[in-house]
C-alpha cells in the first residue's frame, strides 16, 4: 500500500505523542476521587489496561485506518521466522532470571509474571491471573508501538540507505556504550551497580545474536532506526521526569537499554523473512521483566 511521507509522518507524531504524554492524562484521571485505589480488582484491570492505550492502541488503529493492518508493523513476512527468534529469547530469558536473583532473590519470582505470590490459594490465582494478562498487553504493545515506528519511520523521512549490520553494530553497541556509562553514574549515587552491569551484558548479548541472524548486504533508510530510538528514549527520559525537574541519568540509562532494543527490532523487520523472530524476543523480555523492554512503564515495573 502507498502512504505519503506527510501521512507516515502524521502517524509517527501520533504514535509518539501518546506515548510521551499520554501518561499526563492518564495521571489527571487516576487522581479523580472516584477513581479505583491500586490495591482494588478493578484499579489494576485499569492499570494495565492504561498500558495497551499508551503503547499499542494507536498504531493498531491507524493501521486500521491506513487499511495496511499487519504491514503497518512490518510483519507482513513468512510467519516461520519465529523459529529464529527462539536464538534471541535464549540470552533475554537468562538475563531476565539473572535479575531476578540478583533483585528478588530465588524464589518463586523466578517464574517470571506469575511466580512471587505463592501457590494454591486464591491470593494467588488472582495475581497469576492478574500477571498473565499484563503480560500480554505489555508484550503486545511493546510489539506493536515499536514495529509501528519502524516502519513509518523508514516511510517518513528522507535518510541514506546504511547496511544493516552497520546499522546494529552502531546504534545497538552505542547504546549498550551509553547504558554502562550512565549506568556507573547511577551507582556513584544510590542505585546498586550489579544489575546495571547485567542489563548492559544481556544487551550486548541481543546484538551479537542478531548480528548472525541479519543479512550482511541488505539495507535500509537510517531513519528506520533513528525513529524509534528518538521517540522511545525520550518516552523514557519523560517517564523519569524530563530534562530539568527529574532524575535525567537514570532516563538516559532507561532511554539507552530501550534504543538498544529498538534497533535490534528495526534491522529484523528489515530483513522480511526474520521479521517474527521479534515475536519470541519480545515475549521473553516481558516474562521476565529486565529492564530491557522498550516500554517506560516496564523499566519501572521491574525494579531496575
């Protein structure tokens, strides 16, 4: 299908505004008198369903609207690539149980979004349950925020053609580069170095597989990169405050993780028939919270 670079573009506006300050609305709403308390059934339904209305809800429905539905995400491929990504999954889900040692400690937590409360008793039927399902809205609006912004990035702007390897050893090493460093920072002050040191080591890791995984001499326009690495490391920086009234290092570190993972999603959208092996990526990265999701709500809910 055939979008003008003026309508991709409107897209990416969209897209990224309601991730960066949809959250201010969100905030007025949860503070109304009536609103349902954190500690309700009903108050962490909203909670998580605030979660898909921030990420995915907007590009699934200007898909819809666009009429390029799953092409708008860059899945539009052979669906047996997620076979390649089970390769990614492998480093995400070891350093997913990793932080939750080194956080959590080993116990039931390490069975990701449903361990942590225990077993047989409707306590903890409801917070399985409760955890299965911001499991699914997390991975699928991480999933369909990011490919969005892939994809209408590489349709809005002008940018040189650059191969994708070069584009993944630059952008995915430079932000495992800039997560050391400001990780460091961060534990001069308050926040413990160890888990910085993971995250930035699980990254690094994500890259190397993807490296293999990538053909050397396809290319794409740079901007498919640059899109969501810019809206989603400011989302983060935003989520931590902004520039002048909030913690900013700890916003770029968060920022830096997730341009990390937007890169690596972008150069496998590029190669067509590795596309769905985000699918299996994604879900890992959710299951076990590790700080490397692209979404800033779930920097937050993992501890990092």
């Amino acid at each position: 299908m055939y979008l003008s670079r003026d309508d991709a573009r409107s897209d990416v506006i969209l897209a990224g505004a309601t991730t960066l300050f949809g959250g201010l609305v969100i905030g007025l709403l949860t503070a109304l008198p009536l609103y349902p308390g954190p500690g309700t059934v009903l108050g962490s339904f909203l909670d998580i369903a605030w979660i898909f209305v921030l990420t995915g809800l907007v590009p699934w429905l200007l898909a819809r609207y666009r009429q390029d539905r799953i092409a708008a995400f860059g899945l539009d491929g052979p669906r047996t690539g997620w076979r390649t990504g089970l390769a990614l999954a492998v480093p995400a889900v070891v350093l997913g149980v990793l932080h939750q040692l080194v956080t959590a400690g080993a116990d039931t937590r390490l069975l990701g979004r449903v361990g942590g409360a225990g077993f047989l008793t409707m306590d903890a039927v409801a917070a399985a349950a409760l955890g299965l399902l911001s499991f699914a809205v997390a991975t699928a609006g991480a999933l369909l925020l990011t490919c969005f912004l892939v994809v209408r990035g590489r349709e809005a702007f002008r940018s040189p053609d650059v191969s994708l390897t070069e584009l993944l050893r630059t952008f995915g090493v430079g932000a495992a580069g800039v997560a050391l460093l400001t990780g460091l920072l961060r534990a001069i002050g308050a926040a413990p170095l160890l888990p910085s040191v993971l995250q930035v080591a699980g990254l690094l890791a994500l890259v190397l597989v993807a490296d293999r995984l990538v053909p050397p001499r396809r290319t794409i326009p740079r901007a498919a990169v640059l899109t969501p690495v810019a809206v989603l490391g400011i989302a983060h920086v935003f989520a931590f405050g902004g520039l002048f009234r909030g913690d900013l290092l700890s916003g770029l570190y968060a920022g830096s993780l997730a341009a990390g993972t937007a890169t690596i999603t972008a150069v496998l959208l590029a190669s067509r028939d590795r596309a769905w092996a985000v699918v299996p990526l994604f879900a890992a990265l959710h299951w076990w919270p590790s700080c490397l999701s692209p979404l800033p709500m779930e920097f937050f809910a993992a501890g990092c």
